[in-house]
C-alpha cells in the first residue's frame, strides 16, 4: 500500500542522562507543539494516596523559584499560544501551543518546573480537586460505575484506583508527601519532550541538552505487570433517574503483547456507524437500545474491550446485554465480511491520516505510542 499520506520525518535524540527527544519538523505555519511526557500517573500514586500524580499536575502551575503563580499559562497566553495539561493511569503531559518563535522560552519555563516547583496554596487546591472530583465522578452515574468496574477488574495492580483519587485517599494527601512524590519522579530521566513544527531538530537537540542536561536523574521503580486472575464479575449501580446503561469491558493484555488494530478493527465492525453489527441488531432490528457504544482503551500494562449500552425506556437491561453477546457469538463463530474489514480499515486509515493533521495532534500521537510500547511504531503503524 502506498503510504506517502502517512510520511512522518521522525529525528530522535538521547541526551546523556537518558531523556529521550523527538521532534518532527513541519514548517507550513509558523507554529509548534511542545509537549513533555512524565512517565509518572495514577498507578505511581503512593500507596493509600490515590490521587497524587493528578494533584501534582495541578500545582505544577502554582509558580517556581523563578515564576510567579500562574505565570507560565499567562506567558504563554501573551505569545498567542495555549497551554494545558492532563493526568492518565501511566503519564502526566505537559502541553503548548505556541508561535515557533517562542518554543525556547517555554521550554526553559519546562526546565524550571521541573527542579524548582512551589507547592503554593496546597490545602486550597486540594478542596478545588475535591469540587473537580464530586462534579466528575460522583455526581456523574457513568463515572461512578466506570470506577467501580475499573475496582473490580484490578484487585491487586494500581489502575484499581480512579485518577483523580478516591476522596478520603485524597484528603489524607500532605504537602510533604507532594513534595517527596514530585522529587522522586519530576526528573529527565523519567521524562521525554515531544516537538512537532516550524522548529529545526539539531537545534531543539541542543537546547534541551542545555535546559535538561545537567539535572541529576533518579532511581524510578519499573512499571507494575498486571498479574490479575480472569474471572467474571458484575457491578449494580442504583442511583434515582430515568436512565439506564450498561458498561461490559473485557480485560486485555498489554498493548505490546496485544493484537491492537485486529481489535481496532473489531470495534470498528461492531460499533461504529449506522451499518454497524450493534446499532444493525440493537438500534434498527431489535430497537431495544437507544445508543451503543465499543470502544479499545490501552494503559502501557492492560487494554479494555468495552461496550456501552443505553436501553430504551422499559426494556430490561438484561435482554440488551444477551442480545450484545448474540453479536459477538456470531462474529466469534463467523468470522467477519470482506466489505465489513474494508470498511473498517478505510476508517482507521482516515482517522489515522487526520491524527497528524495538526501538530498537536501528532504530537499527542506520538507521546501514546511511546507510553504504550515505542513511537517508532509511527513508521509501521500505516501498513
């Protein structure tokens, strides 16, 4: 397959202390994403702390020695850029889009943050994050069941835990436990900078080398296998509405032990769009749902394989789950048509080619593959 639609001019670089670099030089308009990895997430969180890698991604913007409190955003905000960051079960990104003439100032900004942090306004930031929480997650029916099924699924391994921590875990958490948490993994070895756009690489390589080679590198413990016993579980949530839904999510092995665009391609088939398995039998057959959802998630140490399910009003949620496992059955038994594989693979590929579309989004692109197994997969990943 001829795949010049999906060139990505890779240059990678390895400073001497271990931080990894790549940068992918596009110079169509005069911007870049910055964007730097910590392989650090809610799986790291110390035990009984639940929450802390998100909470430390919060006062990453409380200011530094050099910057004042929320100086970096504000910096950035006057350039013309964006600024943002989010926490996963296995990383905490740090996030810019800037105009390309400013891409050094944030990244001594980054360099900064990194060694000299502030924990200011702790105890107010920790209440913000119990707000955040109640709003996300407690108040929201498909957050709570998605974290209690996640609970169920994992009995020994840290995903069990909600990223945003569970509250009495959350309140527990104190500033000198942040700061030693923040010490032990905010370093370049534990760290990797992705740079997409109107930069030129040699000279990204030696400014990081600059701004990050001389920060001493710490001992970070490798990840957790998960060792989990297979087994099948089931999860009631009651809670007053006129709504229902189902969540059913099968465990999957590591991403780099998985087979991850057959199962790409599966969802696909059964999920999406009107000529779907699910929405042909569930929605315009059946009409026993009213959405369906089937989605792979991957963590660097498990995958999920789930659906989710909304029944129409009076129809019990166990007709829609045997009616889901009829399908399933059938393609396990039957295999899948010529033009559903075409189908599906037409629309990975466009997603796949709209994914480098923007720098950002091939920046982002990059980071997962890396957290996941390596982002040289980015060479094979069309074919």
């Amino acid at each position: 397959m001829e795949n010049s639609l999906w060139d990505v001019p890779l240059q990678e670089y390895r400073l001497p202390n271990g931080m990894e670099i790549a940068v992918v030089e596009n110079r169509t308009l005069p911007l870049c994403a910055l964007q730097l990895w910590y392989k650090i997430g809610s799986s790291s969180d110390f035990p009984g702390k639940s929450g802390m890698a998100h909470f430390l991604e919060h006062m990453m913007f409380k200011g530094t020695g050099r910057l004042k409190e929320e100086e970096f955003s504000l910096r950035i905000q006057k350039w013309g850029g964006e600024c943002n960051a989010f926490t996963s079960e296995d990383s905490t990104v740090y996030v810019s889009e800037i105009p390309s003439a400013h891409w050094k100032e944030v990244l001594e900004m980054e360099g900064d943050r990194m060694v000299s942090t502030r924990l200011r306004h702790f105890e107010e930031e920790k209440k913000v994050i119990m707000e955040e929480r109640r709003r996300t997650m407690e108040n929201q029916p498909q957050g709570l069941l998605y974290e209690q099924v996640r609970s169920a699924t994992f009995t020994h391994h840290p995903y069990r835990n909600p990223i945003i921590g569970w509250m009495e875990e959350l309140k527990s958490i104190q500033k000198e436990e942040m700061l030693r948490f923040y010490r032990s993994y905010y370093h370049p070895g534990n760290a990797f900078l992705i740079v997409v756009g109107d930069v030129d690489a040699e000279e990204v390589f030696s400014f990081a080398e600059r701004v990050f080679g001389n920060i001493p590198v710490k001992q970070t413990s490798e990840r957790q296998e998960v060792n989990e016993p297979l087994s099948e579980k089931y999860v009631r949530l009651r809670r007053p509405g006129l709504a229902s839904f189902v969540f059913d999510s099968y465990l999957l092995p590591a991403p780099r032990k998985a087979p991850l665009f057959a199962l790409e391609l599966l969802a696909i088939i059964l999920g999406e769009g009107l000529s779907s398995r699910l929405y042909s039998a569930l929605i315009e057959n059946q009409k026993i749902a009213s959405s369906v959802d089937v989605e792979v998630s991957w963590l660097a140490e498990a995958g999920f394989f789930s659906f989710t399910l909304y029944p129409v009003p009076d129809v019990p949620y166990g007709k829609v789950i045997q009616a889901t496992y009829e399908v399933i059955d059938q393609v396990r038994k039957e295999g899948v048509s010529d033009w559903e594989m075409e189908k599906a693979k037409s629309l990975a590929l466009s997603q796949l080619i709209l994914e480098k579309e923007s720098c950002e989004a091939l920046a982002y692109y990059l980071g997962r593959l890396h957290i996941l197994d390596s982002w040289h997969r980015i060479h094979t990943i069309y074919d």
